[in-house]
C-alpha cells in the first residue's frame, strides 16, 4: 500500500503495516480451517496455540522476569484502576498514588471508592509539565502497600525519566509507553496498560502481575474481577478478547524483528528528538509547555500563539496528510503520539511541515 497517511493519533494506535498485512492474508480462512479465527472456539486448538505464543512473546519482548504471570483482560487500562485496589489492598493497608495528571487522577478517583488512598505528590502545583523526583515523594505512610504511578502521561505529555526509590512495590500503567523501553521489574508488583496505545486493537489491557502476591491478594468480589482466577486459568475464565490477543502477537513478533526492546527506545528517543529540536528551534514560535527532563517520548505535545493559528496548522497538516494531531479535547493544543510502529518517515514529514509552516505563517 502507498497511500497510508501518517496516523498521530494517541489512541487506538498506528500499527505496524506487516503485523495488518499479515492478518488481512488470514481473516477469512485462518490456516486452512475454513473460518476466520475470530469465528473458533476461544478452547479450540487453533485459538489456544495462538493464545499461549502471545504470552510467551509479551514476557520475551518486554524481558519479565520469570516470577510474573501476564494476563489478556477485558475492560482496557480503565478497568485495571479499579481492579488494583480492589485485589491489592487489604484492610489495614493504604494505596499511594502519584497525581501526574488525567490519567493518574482517573486511578486515585476509582481507588478510592475501593480503598484507603493518598497522594505523596501532586503536580497540579506544576499545572502537570513534569514528574517528580525520588526526594520529592517523601517519607510513604505507614502500612502503604503500593506506590501507583502511570509511567507516562498521554494528554500532558510528560513520563518518568528517572524511577522512583521507594521502600514499597510500584504498580505502573504504562499504558502510552508500553514495551517502549525497559523496567526495572525489582521494583515492581504489577504493571498494566491498553494494548490500544502502542500494541494492538482497543478491547484489551495486558497485566503483568508477579506471582508470590497472588495468594495475599483480596477475594471479596466478582470472580472476573480477580488476578487469581485469571492468572489460574490463563487468561481463559471466560472467552478473552480474540482479535486484540492474536493481533497483539503479531505485533510482539514484528517488534522482535526490528530488534526488541532496546531497538524501541532508541527509536523513541530519535523521533521524539527530531520534533523536540524542531520545537526549539523555532524560537517560541511552537511551544512544548512540559520541563525538559520530563518529556515524553511518545506523546509530544505543542502550543502556537493562539487557537486561530493552531486551527490553520491543523487543518493544513490533514491536507498533507498528517492525521489526528490535535490536542487532547481537555487541553487543546496539539499533540504528536509517536509509538513503536510510527515511521521515522512519519516523523520527518511532521517535521517538514512545521517548519515550512512556520515559515509561511511567521
């Protein structure tokens, strides 16, 4: 295909075109079974096989120690800010959550409807333009059983350059930077994420839950709501998200070929650098409002002088072909996400334009 345009969009994502081809080849007769795979039984041979190579992958490509269990669920990163407290934390025991900005404060709105929730830092004091710093977080309360934070913030576009040194375990939404670069899995207990912002469809939030807490983990609610059943069953309580799943294999498979995840965070920081150093050097013309060491390589996220201005540079980047770069509806603005599969090509194109743009509308 020619004539794909440059997706920027934070979500669903832009896809790697092979992992696409490859599932267009098989949609109608998967393997010469007479039936798409979305059509088979979820226990079927077919399903299962795929199923297990695409947790096998997760744990290779993301290199998770062999202590943790990764986990196919429902209900996206949103569902998982419910389901962290509920499975975590015990009576007696507080849940800490770092207030990054919307999506941190969507998961400590959820926790506290299960929980004993405080925030050892808050960035609105910075109006949201960076994380903090180990030495900013303090002295945790006693009994804190997690420090939850969401690794890198889509709409304000900032991300933990540096992670925190707590004396608890961390729980990370990683959602927007997923597979993007290393963890330090020491630190963590669970990392979840929407495979929908850089590893597949919408429909799935991928958990990676280490083993030994499973059994001090909370019982009280529904069965689907508990990592215990999930992990037991392997993903397979009830029919799990088929295409996201099998798509998010391909995804994992394309990603090792370009070198894993090492080949990933290079390439994040090569992009997001060419549209940094653009920023910059325009003199204020564009305006990236987030602290330079806090910067997102996934989600760049720039002002122009004014609304008018931003609606001209929008609707002229859409004639170019450069797709879905306005700004989150709560922030405004525009905002490049720039995932794993997102072309370097891509990325110099925006980079043409808005100098060229800059040129014709100084």
């Amino acid at each position: 295909m020619t004539n794909r345009k440059h997706n920027f969009s934070a979500g669903p994502c832009t896809l790697p075109l092979e992992a696409l081809e490859e599932a267009q080849d098989e949609f109608i007769d998967y393997q010469g079974a007479g039936m798409s795979l979305i059509e088979m039984s979820h226990r079927g041979k077919h399903f299962v096989e795929v199923a297990e190579e695409a947790a096998s992958l997760a744990k290779e490509a993301f290199e998770v120690p062999g202590d943790f269990s990764v986990l196919f669920l429902q209900g996206g990163a949103m569902l998982q800010f419910a389901m962290v407290p509920m499975n975590l934390l015990n009576p007696g025991q507080k849940g800490a959550y770092v207030h990054s900005g919307s999506w941190a404060k969507g998961a400590i709105t959820d926790a506290r409807e299960y929980g004993d929730i405080y925030i050892p830092w808050d960035g609105s004091g910075h109006n949201f333009t960076r994380m903090p710093l180990s030495n900013e977080l303090g002295a945790l309360q006693d009994h804190t059983r997690y420090l939850h934070i969401t690794t890198n913030e889509t709409i304000g576009g900032i991300r933990f350059a540096e992670w925190p040194d707590v004396e608890v375990p961390l729980v990370g939404d990683v959602s927007s930077e997923y597979m993007a670069r290393p963890l330090p899995w020491e630190k963590f207990d669970l990392v979840y994420g929407g495979a929908q912002k850089n590893l597949g469809p919408a429909g799935m939030a991928v958990v990676f839950i280490r083993n030994s807490i499973l059994e001090s983990c909370n019982r009280n609610m529904g069965r689907y709501l508990r990592y215990d059943i999930h992990q037991s069953k392997d993903s397979m309580f009830n029919t799990p998200p088929m295409f996201p799943i099998y798509l998010f294999g391909k995804v994992l498979k394309w990603m090792v070929r370009q070198g894993g995840l090492t080949a990933m965070e290079a390439a994040a920081a090569e992009k997001s650098g060419i549209l940094y150093d653009t920023i910059d050097a325009s003199g204020g013309y564009y305006d990236c409002p987030v602290e330079t060491a806090s910067r997102s390589h996934m989600n760049v996220v720039f002002r122009l002088a004014n609304e008018d201005l931003e609606r001209k540079f929008l609707e002229q980047a859409a004639q170019a072909d450069l797709m879905n770069l306005k700004g989150h509806r709560s922030v405004g603005g525009c905002r490049a996400s720039i995932y794993n599969a997102m072309p370097k090509s891509s990325v110099e194109a925006l980079a043409r334009f808005m100098r060229e743009f800059e040129q014709d509308n100084h």
